[in-house]
C-alpha cells in the first residue's frame, strides 16, 4: 500500500487523478449524481489539511474530435466550491482555479503559481487522443504540473492511460500514492478476493453470461456459493434442459454453462439457480405478469425477476455467509413489478453484514440498486469502479493499481 496517510503534504503540489464522469443534465450541465465527485473529497482535504495545494485532473463523457461544450469540466467548479467548503469560506480562501486546458499555457502558469491551500482543476483529459493512447510525452507534460502523483481514480483503474497509468513512470517511488478512496477499493477487494473468510458467497446478476465468465471461473477458486440471477440465469436454465420462453438467452454460451457447472460441481461449489420466476407477456413496465417455475417458463413470456422461492432460497444461502460480493441485479429492478428479488438480495445482505459478514457491492446496477432501496449504509463496503471492479475480480492486474506499487 501507498501510505498515503502516512505523508505529509506540506508545501507539495498534489497531482491527483480523480474521477469526476459524472452525469450533467443536457439542457443546464447540473450535475445529477456527484458520489464520484464526494468519493474524493477526502483524499483532497487531507492534503490541503497539511499545508499542500491540489491539481486535479479527470475526464468527463467520451469526446470525439477535441473540446466540446458539454463535456468541460468548468460545469464542476461551483459544486466543488460548495463540496470544499471554499463558497462563502470566511477564511478567505479562494475559490477552485480552472484551467481551460490539461497541458497548455494555462495549466503551466496556474499550477506553477498555485499557493498552499489552493486547488485547481484542469479540462477534461480526453480533449487529447493521447489521453486514451497512454502517450509518454503527454503524460510527461501531465506530470511536470505537479510534485507528487495520486490516483484516486479506481473507476478507470482498469485503463493504461496517461493519467491512469504511464504517468507514474516520471515520479519517484515515493512520490506515487493511492488516495483514500483507491485505498479503501483496494483493502476491500483483497479482503474479499484473498483474504475470504468463509462461507464466502457471491451473487452474480445481470443480463448476459458472456460478460461475467471470468468472473465466475476465478471466484471458483476461492468462493464456496455462486447464486447466479438476472438475465443470464435462463441461458444456464436452457443449457440445463429447461424451458425458458422468451427470456434472455445467449444461445452461443449454453455449452459455457454446462462447463461453469461441471467446474463448480469438481471443485464442490454450490451453483444457486433461480427455482421460479416473475415472468412477464412483454418487457414492459405495464406488462401482465405471472409466476413459473424457472426452468418451465411459457412461450410468448419472459423472467424479468427472481420469484418468491427464489428470494427465500437465496436469503437463506446469504444469511449463512461471513464474506458477500455482489455484482449483477436479480432483475429488470427498475421497474416497480420487477424489483421485489433484487430487493430482497440486498436485505439478506443488509442483515447478514450486520451480524458480522464483511460485504463488497460494486458493479453500477448493483450499486445504483442499494441507493435506491437505501441500503449504502448497511453494506461494508460499495465499489465506485464498475469495469474496474469486474476485471480485478477477474483475477486481471489493473494498470492503475500496478502503477502505484511498482
């Protein structure tokens, strides 16, 4: 680890790689969610609290030819002002410094006259190829803005980009960090991934099987319960024999399945399939619905969530556990009919993290799915990188991280 909280920034211009991609409504550029942007509030205050200054930079969106207006940071100035403190400060401080651009003549002389106890953030990264390109000479300028390098940006940890990645070659050992927030992803992954206590289960969602293989082959290793939910249960469902109507299905992974399970049955892994269904006539918020068995779903209707059984069958197995990953929804949860499996996954989890379980949610739909059901706080622990989060459980080494530690 960095010890990052054992420095002691004084005097020192902090180069941070946040991640502020947040959402910004298309008519006013407000912002909609700022948790990534709150998530690195810390790792800021900590090092203006020692007497440092701050230079963050981020991307925002996906431009494609250069600057565009709706993807400027500048739309995050005055809500960074108000999550620092620095609006109507009555120290005086000033407020935060923007620079129109991340390696120009602007960013050179703000960051060269930047004062202990100042902030100043850059334009968006991606208004330069090189950004995504992990150009040396790029992030060579990046780096000569600042003293001392910080990622605090695990959501884009799984990229080798100039900011994420090449740029921790131009600093010394020591004056590379993980910030609070990286800090904090990384303890509790490992603490899931190889520090497990068991039984360990993991509660895989979401829609296609081909996007959680890898996951699931490597928590094979180490997992004792895979409940698998959502969409891509019905292609294991098919695999297995079974009658699915017109639920989700890759048929091009059916043999994937029946070879997940031969794997797991080898190494005495408890695979957990859905055993009912909330189906539906059309994937449709107003759609007529029923029940089935999920392995005997009618033609012409569809599982969109866990039925009753299920969610007492899964309850049972989370309620046991002392270590919980989850990643994936049971359902289409964000409609009201098809909510009820993924909500009752988060209450197990919920009361089996407060009877001692060590809990880690990442995943987006995950996460967005304990904030609306209000259960961010009754977790031990929510991931903000989703991609990020998916590919270290994947057993892969994330760039971002590996910069720090090398």
């Amino acid at each position: 680890m960095s010890k990052f909280s054992d420095h002691n920034f004084a005097n020192q211009k902090a180069l941070i790689r946040v991640d502020f991609n947040v959402p910004l409504d298309k008519e006013t550029f407000a912002i909609t969610d700022d948790n990534r942007m709150r998530a690195a509030i810390p790792t800021i205050q900590k090092i203006l609290k020692d007497g440092g200054s701050v230079i963050l930079m981020s991307h925002l969106g996906r431009p494609k030819d250069g600057p565009e207006e709706k993807y400027s940071l500048k739309h995050l100035v005055n809500h960074l002002n108000d999550l620092l403190g620095f609006t109507n400060s009555p120290s005086g401080v000033g407020g935060v410094k923007f620079a129109d651009d991340c390696i120009g003549a602007s960013a050179v002389e703000l960051s060269a006259s930047l004062k202990n106890g100042e902030v100043l953030l850059l334009e968006n990264l991606r208004f330069y190829k090189e950004e995504e390109k992990g150009d040396e000479a790029f992030a060579e300028k990046l780096s000569k803005l600042g003293d001392v390098w910080v990622n605090d940006a695990f959501g884009t940890a799984h990229r080798a980009h100039a900011s994420t990645a090449v740029i921790a070659k131009y600093f010394p050992r020591e004056k590379r960090f993980f910030g609070l927030l990286m800090e904090a992803e990384v303890i509790s992954a490992e603490k899931v991934l190889h520090q497990s206590q068991k039984p360990f289960v993991a509660i895989i969602g979401g829609a296609k099987v081909s996007d959680k293989i890898l996951i699931i082959e490597n928590l094979l290793e180490r997992a004792t319960d895979i409940i698998i939910g959502g969409g891509m249960a019905y292609t294991f469902m098919k695999a297995e024999g079974g009658k699915i109507g017109n639920s989700l299905c890759e048929e091009d992974r059916l043999q994937t399945a029946i070879d997940l399970l031969k794997k797991a049955a080898a190494k005495g892994v408890n695979i957990h399939l859905p055993s009912d269904s909330i189906i539906a006539d059309k994937f449709d918020a107003n759609a007529n619905i029923s029940t089935a068995p999920s392995d005997d779903i009618p033609d012409g209707w569809m599982g969109l969530d866990i039925g009753a059984n299920a969610s007492e069958q899964f309850t049972n197995v989370i309620k046991h556990s002392k270590t919980i990953l989850w990643n994936g929804p049971m359902g289409v949860f964000e409609m009201a009919k098809f909510q009820h499996g993924t909500k009752a996954v988060a209450v197990a989890i919920a009361e089996a993290t407060q009877h001692g379980a060590f809990s880690l949610v990442g995943g987006g739909d995950s996460v967005a799915a304990v904030n609306q059901f209000g259960f961010a706080d009754k977790v031990s622990y929510v991931s903000t990188g989703g991609g990020a989060m998916l590919e270290y459980f994947e057993g892969k080494v994330l760039p971002g991280i590996a910069a720090v530690n090398e």
